[in-house]
C-alpha cells in the first residue's frame, strides 16, 4: 500500500475497523471493511475483482462498504454496512483453497461481518466460504440458504424504475416504454426478464457478447455497444455494471428522463447529483433501488422464505417514492434526500445500541440472536 492508507481511510468515511488479508499458499489478498454497526452487524458482499493496484481495491472496498450502510438504512433494515474485495482474476484464480483461506478471515470478526456473493463471486464460492465460518449469507439452497439473490435485486431494481416511472411520467406502467440496460451481469439479466414481462422496449449492452446474443436470442431486444449505450434515447437509463456511470464526461451523454439502475456508486461524485438535477434528468438513488438483494438474505437471516423475501423487495418501490418527497421537500438533489433518510434513522437507531461486538460461539441461527446484545 502507499503511504496515504490512512488518508486515503479518512477521506471515504469513518469505518470502524479495516482487515488486510493474505495467505501466500492459496494466493489470497483480500480487504474486508467494516463501516458501521450503529443498527447492526455489517453485511455486504465479496467482490473478486482483478484491480490494476491495491490502492484502487482499498477505495472500491471503502465507498462499497460505507454504501452498505446507508442501503440497510434506507432500506428499514437492522443491519450495518461492510464489503470485501478479493484482488485477482475470477475467470482464472478461484479455487477452494483460496476461498476457505477468506472464510478463516470472515470468521475471525466473530459475526460483526456477514459477507455474500457480489460481482465475481458465485453462490458454489459462498458455499467453500461456508466450510469455514457461518458467518455468510447467499449459500446453496441444499445449505439451508436462499441461493443466489441476483433475482430480488433485480425485481427491487424494477420496482424503483416503477417508482421512478410514476414520479416523472405519471405512470409506472412500462409497456412501450424505452428502457436502457447496461451490463447483462445477473442483475441485468434478470432485470431483462421482469422489463420484458412489463412490455418495455429494452435496449442493452455489455462487453460479454455471449451475455448480448442470449439476451437478444431469449428476449428480441435491441443491441448497441457499451461505448453508445449511455446516449441512446430512451425513458430509462438502468446502469447494471460498475460504478461512477455517470462523471464529467458522460453526463453531457444521456438522452433520458430516469436514470434509475442495479449498479452500485453510480454517480463519479457527489455534485453529479445536483448536476443531473439541473438537466432535468430523475436520478433514483442506487442504494435505494438495489437494495432488494440485501432485503432478500435479511429474510435468510431470520429464516428464509422465498415469497417473503420477493415480496420484501416491493418495499423498494415505497423507499424510492419517499426519498423523491424529501428532496422535493427539502428542494435538494435525489441523491442527498436518500442520505438524509439514511442518516437521520442511523443517528436515530444508533443512540439505542452500542456498536456490534460480535458472537464468540460459531452458532448462527437467527438475525435476532445475532444481533443479541
């Protein structure tokens, strides 16, 4: 690392604890950061990511995580906010050895982290982490677990783009509406499907042609190139790929009234919020919209129950609204309403417990046991 790790820690929130992880015989080199534990213990997934320096995989670990705990907030969640990156290739260095060597790391935090899959990671991954620490959501479903939470991330997304919809068009009806999709990722994908069964006109693109010509083959849709994606004219923008979509350079790009997706981090900067405002355009806060993944392995936590989980993820679509109140309310940018909302229900919450201290036993039933204080 360079010598600015702590500054660079200070300047992307104040996390409560930071783990280096390293096991030389496995290959292992992995972050994990714990944001806050104010409503409960942190949980957030585990990226694999083949970073071009470790320094890039400390900020993506630390603006991930701190997103962690303003989506439980905003989401009405008892949960706080962590992440982990695992720095690697994942189409070439996965093995179990390399995962069960994480799990022993996950497990050392006695619970205060709860880590599942994410961007290059899988639910057979999460499955080895298993072997080692309970202390992980998103297993198989022969586990006892909800398997992989792509789908309810998906329909959450789908309900904020409905929300979306009914705040700028005075519809959340979506037949006939265009709807862009970047990224056909397991969110994207699955976002597809619901667009598709709406009646929407879906544009998509990704830099997996294989992902293009499924989707097109399954669902007739329209197919660009992710270097046009962002500038085709549509309702909907739904970024479902990596973050900072919209920056300097591409917001002069977008010929859309919503942009409202699965990605995480979605705006390059705070002030992109306003700018978005200025355009005209009705940005839905990211943490907010995709929050139907964590909704759905909350349900696990408590002992899960697929139909409850989906119907957990309407609850996006109430989220969505009340944030675009507050920020007419309050006459400021989407993007602060939402860290508003977050923050006054953490300072709220948080005022009525301590910090999570972990369990010291490897007992993992209930959210309720875990959060026993």
């Amino acid at each position: 690392m360079s010598s600015n790790t702590f500054e660079l820690i200070g300047k992307y929130g104040d996390h409560e604890e930071i783990l280096f992880c390293q096991d030389k015989n496995v290959g292992l080199k992995a972050i994990i950061a714990i944001h806050n534990t104010a409503l409960g213990p942190a949980l957030g997934g585990t990226r694999m990511w083949n970073y071009k320096t470790e320094e890039e995989a400390l900020i993506d670990v630390l603006r991930l995580s701190k997103g962690m705990t303003y989506k439980a907030a905003a989401a009405g969640l008892n949960l706080g906010g962590g992440k982990a990156v695992i720095i690697g290739d994942p189409k070439t260095m996965k093995t179990e050895g390399l995962f069960r060597a994480f799990g022993h790391f996950v497990n050392s935090l006695n619970g205060k982290y709860i880590t599942a899959e994410d961007v290059g990671t899988s639910v057979n991954d999460m499955e080895h982490v298993y072997m080692e620490t309970p202390w992980v959501t998103g297993i198989p479903k022969d586990f006892g677990g909800s398997g992989d939470p792509s789908p309810y991330t998906a329909h959450g997304v789908l309900m904020g783009i409905k929300a979306s919809a009914h705040e700028k068009l005075g519809t959340d009806a979506l037949k006939g509406m265009r709807v862009a999709v970047q990224g056909l990722g397991n969110v994207g994908s699955h976002l597809v499907k619901y667009l598709h069964e709406e009646g929407a006109k879906i544009i998509v693109s990704d830099i997996d042609q294989a992902r293009v010509k499924k989707c097109h083959d399954q669902f007739g849709v329209e197919v660009v190139s992710p270097e046009a994606i962002l500038g085709v004219e549509c309702e909907i923008q739904a970024p479902c790929a990596m973050g900072a979509v919209v920056n300097d350079q591409t917001i002069i790009q977008f010929r859309c009234q919503i942009i409202a997706g699965g990605a995480n981090n979605q705006l390059a900067e705070t002030r992109h919020g306003e700018a978005l405002r200025e355009l005209g355009i009705l940005y839905a806060p990211d943490y907010v919209v995709n929050a139907g993944g964590l909704m759905n392995v909350f349900v696990e936590l408590e002992g899960y129950s697929p139909d409850r989980a989906f119907e957990k993820t309407r609850k996006v679509y109430d989220n969505v609204k009340k944030v675009f109140e507050i920020a007419k309310r309050d006459n400021i940018p989407t993007n602060i309403a939402a860290d508003r909302s977050a923050e006054e229900r953490i300072i709220t919450i948080g005022r009525l417990k301590q910090r999570h201290p972990g369990k010291s036993n490897r007992a993992f039933t209930t959210l309720k046991e875990v959060n026993n204080r």
